[in-house]
C-alpha cells in the first residue's frame, strides 16, 4: 500500500468517527509518546518473553499516530523522513562513523 494510500485510509477512518477534532498538534504529540511507552513494555524485563505481535501493534499506533501529526502539520511524512536523514548523513559521514569490520 503506498504512503498515500495509507493517508486516505486512516482519514477516512478518522473522519467516519468524527475523531479530527481531537486531533491537535499537542493531543497527537502526547499520544505517540504514549504509545511509545507501551512498546516499551514489551521489552521491559530481561528474560520476558518477547512479544512480537504486540509490539507490532504498539508501533502501529505510533506510525498512526505520525502520520496523522505529519498530517495535520501539513508535512509529508516520506519527505520529512529523507530531510532528515540528509540531514544526519551530514552530521555523521561514513568516515568520521565508528564502527566495527567484521569478515
């Protein structure tokens, strides 16, 4: 499914439930570092089982959560995504990165 396509879903989904009212910049902030929290459950003890599946789910709330932030900021998730990583190449380049050689 491609990222526009997975915008118009979740609008429609959130529009049919009249939920975009609810969906301020602060709200929709708040509600990521929520669920943020509740992915971190699934890896809060060592030795827990790891939940998989419930993690999976957890991020899904937050990419949702996201992508409706991305939204409702008027910002293209995908590009802001690249804008940012362009941004972090320049900060740390390949040469001046640590890192381990492994064979």
């Amino acid at each position: 499914m491609s990222q526009e396509s997975v915008m118009s879903t979740l609008r429609k989904f959130r529009d049919a439930r009249n939920w975009k009212q609810f969906h301020t910049p602060d709200a929709l902030a708040k509600s990521i570092a929520i669920e943020a929290g509740e992915l971190l459950e699934c890896f809060q003890w060592p030795g827990q089982d790891f939940c998989n599946d419930e993690a999976l789910l957890e991020l899904a709330d937050i990419l949702t959560y996201a992508y409706f932030l991305a939204d409702r900021l008027g910002a293209d998730p995908e590009d802001i995504i690249l804008r940012k990583l362009e941004r972090t190449a320049k900060k740390y380049p390949v040469k001046a990165t640590p890192r381990e050689d492994k064979e």
